[in-house]
C-alpha cells in the first residue's frame, strides 16, 4: 500500500495528471470547435441554398412570363391564318365562279 502512495505521490508531482486533464480539456475545446465549424458551415450552405432557389425562382417565373407571352403571339398568327385563309378561299372561289 506505502508503494501506491509513492506512486500516487510520484504522478501527482511530475505534473502527469495536469498533462492528462489539459489534454482532455483540450479534446472537449477542439470538439467544441468542430462543433462550431459545422454549424457555420451548415448556415453557410442554408444561405447560399436559399440564393440559389431566390435565383432559380426568379428565372423560373420570367420564364413562365414569357411562356404566357409566347402562347399569346402564337394564338394571334393562328387567328391570322386563319383570317388569310379565309381571304384567300374568298379570292380563289371568285376566280372559279
């Protein structure tokens, strides 16, 4: 038992056990760190994700918008010729006639 002591007292003197808490206390700050990091870089891709999609759904709705206006054109040239059509039945009966 008196040799326990003498070693208990050996480790607590050359300063082991101080060794020992600050390497432990500095894995739970460097954790603690890795912890912070990850978080940051969770935040950093969140707003750079919801650019993208503020980016994405602008283009998104001009294109809709100009889908709408496409649509638009291409029924006034059908109604076109369709009013050429027409013309063109009218001038080519009289010709027959």
């Amino acid at each position: 038992m008196n040799n326990y002591i003498t070693l208990l007292a050996a480790i607590i003197g050359s300063g082991a056990i101080a060794t020992v808490i600050v390497a432990y206390m500095g894995r739970d700050k460097t954790t603690a760190e890795a912890l912070v990091a990850h978080a940051q870089s969770k935040d950093i891709l969140t707003q750079a994700t919801e650019r993208a999609v503020s980016i994405l759904s602008d283009q998104l709705e001009a294109a809709r918008k100009r889908i709408d206006d496409l649509e638009a054109e291409v029924a006034a040239l059908h109604r076109e010729i369709e009013r050429l059509i027409r013309q063109l039945d009218v001038v080519t009966k009289g010709k027959r006639d």
